[in-house]
C-alpha cells in the first residue's frame, strides 16, 4: 500500500487517491455512532472523509485530499484518528 505504511494491518485499502475502510457494526445504532465519532476526528483535523451506512450496519469510509494527488500525512492522521474512534466502539 504504497506510501500509507501498516495501514493494512487495520482495513484500510488503497483505491487511486483515496484511503477506503469498511466496517460492519452491531447494528444501526453502532453504525451511526461511529459516523459521528469519525465526524467529529475529522473537524478536529479540518477533513471531510465520506462516509456511508448502508445495509442498516455496514459503514464505508474514505478519505481523500481533494487538493493534492495521492495519500498525504494528513490523509494518514486522519485515518489513525479514525483507527481511535473504531476502538472506541469496540
């Protein structure tokens, strides 16, 4: 996974420019918690991954820089931020 290190030890994959991980939670309640908790990382670091629940618990999430090509350090923060509010829902 060119230039994203041990990120796919934890899910997350690399498609073109963008950084993808998908989950499956308990369910609905689960799902949506976790878009908020990835929602607030996110303003934290003044990113806009998307982010979708379909299938009532699955989420996709993905984060890209719609300013630069390729995956950056703020790409990857992002995604381990994102890595901390998955635990959380553990």
């Amino acid at each position: 996974m060119g230039g994203v290190g041990g990120m796919a030890e934890n899910g997350w994959r690399r498609e073109a420019d963008r950084l993808v991980r998908e989950l499956a939670m308990r369910d609905f309640d689960e799902a949506f918690a976790l878009v908020a908790r990835v929602a607030a990382a996110a303003e934290d670091h003044f990113r806009r991954p998307d982010m979708c629940i379909s299938e009532f618990n699955r989420v996709r999430i993905i984060v890209a820089n719609p300013h630069h090509a390729g995956i950056t350090a703020a790409e990857t923060r992002l995604a381990s931020k994102v890595d901390a509010a998955i635990g959380e829902a553990g």
